[in-house]
C-alpha cells in the first residue's frame, strides 16, 4: 500500500487510481469513442479492485447527472452573456454530445474518488489502517 493513500487531484484528471495514483482506470483513450467506457477491473500497480461490488457505478449515474446539470447552468449562463440564448437549444445538446464520453468517465471517476473511501473503507485503506 503507498504511503499516502490520498494522491491529490492531477490523478484525478489524469484518471489514475485513487488509492495509489499511478495506475489507470480506464481501459482505452477517452477518444476511442466506441469502448471509452471499459473499466480495468482493479489497478495494474496497487491492485485496487475498482469494483468492489456488482452494480457498484450504478450510483455513478447521478454524479454524471450533477455534472451534465452543471455544465447546462453554465453554458446557460455564458450563451445568455453573449447573446445567444435563443440558439442554446442547438448549442448545448451538441456540446453535451461531445463532452458526453468525458462526462460519464468523471461521473466514475467521483464514486472511485468520493464514494468508495467512504464506504469501503478497509477495501480501500487496507484492515490494519484505521482512518
């Protein structure tokens, strides 16, 4: 197990692991768009299972709801700024299509990074780590 489990934020966006921070979570390159959602099944290097249970990134759904809402407020906000917000209907459909398979990578990533330390404490810390 690494010395700190908690490795900041670049791992995060580079979508590495949560416990160690080198190994990646994701099979292929976010833009392979047809399989840019194969998930390894535990980290090639600290050998985290990233699934700690069947159906476990179901509740991935709604961090990617939170973020697609997010991100609609924003664009919202920023179309009206500029005057275009009458052509947001068209604009920001197309732009969630193309973030799309970002959205749903960090909507996996926040449950491997917030949820499962939580819940899984001993899975993720180890037995003999009590924090």
């Amino acid at each position: 197990m690494p010395d700190s489990p908690r490795s900041g934020i670049v791992p995060f966006f580079r979508a590495r692991c949560p416990r160690c921070g080198k190994g990646n979570v994701f099979v292929n390159k976010v833009m392979s768009f047809k399989k840019f959602s194969d998930t390894l099944d535990e980290c090639p290097k600290c050998h985290l299972k990233y699934e700690p249970e069947t159906g476990f990134f179901v509740g991935s759904m709604y961090w990617t709801y939170a973020l697609l809402v997010g991100l609609t407020v924003i664009l919202s906000v920023v179309l009206y700024q500029i005057d275009l917000f009458e052509e947001a209907v068209y604009i920001i459909p197309l732009i969630i299509i193309f973030l799309l398979p970002w959205v749903f990578r960090y909507g996996r990533l926040l449950m491997l990074y917030v949820v499962y330390p939580i819940m899984y404490k001993e899975m993720f810390y180890g037995k003999d780590n009590e924090l």
